[in-house]
C-alpha cells in the first residue's frame, strides 16, 4: 500500500503536465518464511527495471527490513486452554486466521525463545476498524478477550 507521497499537486490544482520529482512509500505485508531482505532486493530489481519515458527510478528499502514471520506448531495443551477459553466467554469453538505476518517482535521473540508457544491475539471486536482513522476499543469484547487471556495462562503446565 502507499503510505505517503511527495511531489503530487492537490486535486484542485492537478493536471496533466511533467513533474520533476515525485516519491512515494510503501508498505508491504510479507507472508511467513519470506526474509526481508531479499524481499527488498526483488523489489528493487523490479521497480527500477524499464521504467518508462526515460524516467529514472530509485528504490530505497527502510534500514528495519523485517521478515515475515510464521507460528510455530501450538502444544496440545495450549489448543485446549485456547479452545476451553474461546468457549467460555465467546460461545464457540477457538477461531483461528493468517493474517498480516510481517511482526518483527514477534521473530525477535521466537529467535529469543525458540521453545515458547505463542499466543497472538487483538482486541479486534466488531467494527473496530483496525488501523483506520475511526479505529476504537470495543470494550465488551476487550473484557472477554482479557478474561480469555487469563484463564489461556492459568492452563499452563508449570
């Protein structure tokens, strides 16, 4: 996605004409087991390859790379507590999806801690409009979610 953008007239004043120079950055979400880096370069590659009308184009990568990062396999303990909890205070079976896997504390905590389970988890609630300019708490759900938690932990074998 584009996340910002430097060099483009406001709508009002726009038109059809040559602009020196205009930048943007991006921001791309890498899915498990993608290194960063090399991500980065293949990017590179590709957008500063045959650029039209002459144009030149430079890509330069953020200094924090991450990597994307994958879940390793859950202890039959913790699915239990996972799904014992889910059904306690949400009524159903635990839920799970993939989704964003670009969280570099999340790589840094399982180079740090190669054994550990990992629960990752938001307080996503019903029309919270993550990352949006409108994004808000969804207090009945974050209370569940807390509770979840708690109880997830208390499962944990000593």
């Amino acid at each position: 996605s584009v996340t910002g953008a430097e060099g483009l007239p406001p709508l009002a004043s726009a038109g059809n004409v040559l602009r020196p120079r205009t930048a943007f950055k991006l921001s791309l979400r890498l899915p498990p087991l993608v290194d960063g880096a090399t991500a980065a370069q293949a990017l590179k590659s590709l957008l500063e390859q045959d650029a039209p009308y002459q144009a030149r184009v430079l890509f330069q990568p953020d200094p924090g790379v991450a990597s994307g990062w994958n879940a390793p396999r859950s202890a039959p303990w913790l699915l239990a507590a996972l799904d014992a909890a889910s059904r306690q205070y949400f009524g159903a079976a635990c839920g799970y999806i993939g989704q964003g896997g670009t969280i570099p504390l999340m790589n840094l905590l399982l180079q740090g801690f190669p054994d550990a389970q990992f629960m990752v988890c938001g307080v996503l609630g019903p029309q919270s409009n993550a990352h949006g300019p409108n994004e808000f708490l969804h207090i009945a759900y974050a209370k569940r979610l807390t509770a979840s938690v708690a109880q997830t932990l208390a499962a944990m074998p000593a």
